[in-house]
C-alpha cells in the first residue's frame, strides 16, 4: 500500500493515522508541479515523488535516487519512453497498457 496525492496536507493526515504507509507527492504537470517536484519533495518527508513524464529528467530521477528516495511517473503509453525511463532508473511508471509496458522492458505477461 502506498498514499499518493497532490495534497500535502491529506499526506500528513495519512502519515498521522497510518504511519508505517509509505506516501508519495503526486506534482501537476507544467509549471503548477514545480513547487511539488522540487522544494515541497525535498523538504518533505515523502517515500516517493510521483510526477507527470513529461516533467521528468534524468537529473531529477538521481537527485531524487540521493535523497533515498524513490520515483513513480504517469501516465506513460509509449514503449519508447518506458525505455527511455528504464535506463534513467525510474523505480516504476503508470501506464494505461501493462501488456505494451512490459513488452517494452522485455518481460513477457
């Protein structure tokens, strides 16, 4: 189990009620998930960041990987870009095509 959100205040009251469950700050995408993807996550005692591909670099995707922490994208449906992501270390993306997802990192269903 995992707590997701855009909302930092719904994560604390998650992390308050159930502590031992990982949370992840979901970021907007453009300029509206800048704050989110970089000092909010930062400065925030979060599992995860879970921001749009769109917004993803492979610099995040490390500086994120130093804070021992993990990152989750959306959506992908491109086998390309989930290779792509792949090679940069994304710990695990969502997509609306689990079979294309997997092909595209070479696992069979």
């Amino acid at each position: 189990m995992l707590f997701s959100s855009f909302s930092a205040a719904n994560l604390e009251k998650a992390h308050q009620l159930l502590p031992h469950v990982p949370r992840g700050l979901l970021a907007f995408e453009g300029w509206t998930g800048a704050w989110a993807r970089s000092f909010g996550f930062t400065f925030g005692e979060y599992d995860a960041l879970h921001p749009s591909f769109k917004d993803v670099n492979i610099q995040q995707v490390q500086r994120v990987h130093r804070l021992k922490r993990r990152v989750h994208t959306w959506t992908v449906n491109k086998a390309e870009e989930i290779r792509r992501l792949k090679e940069w270390g994304m710990d695990g993306i969502y997509t609306d095509d689990p079979l294309m997802a997997l092909q595209a990192i070479g696992r069979r269903e």
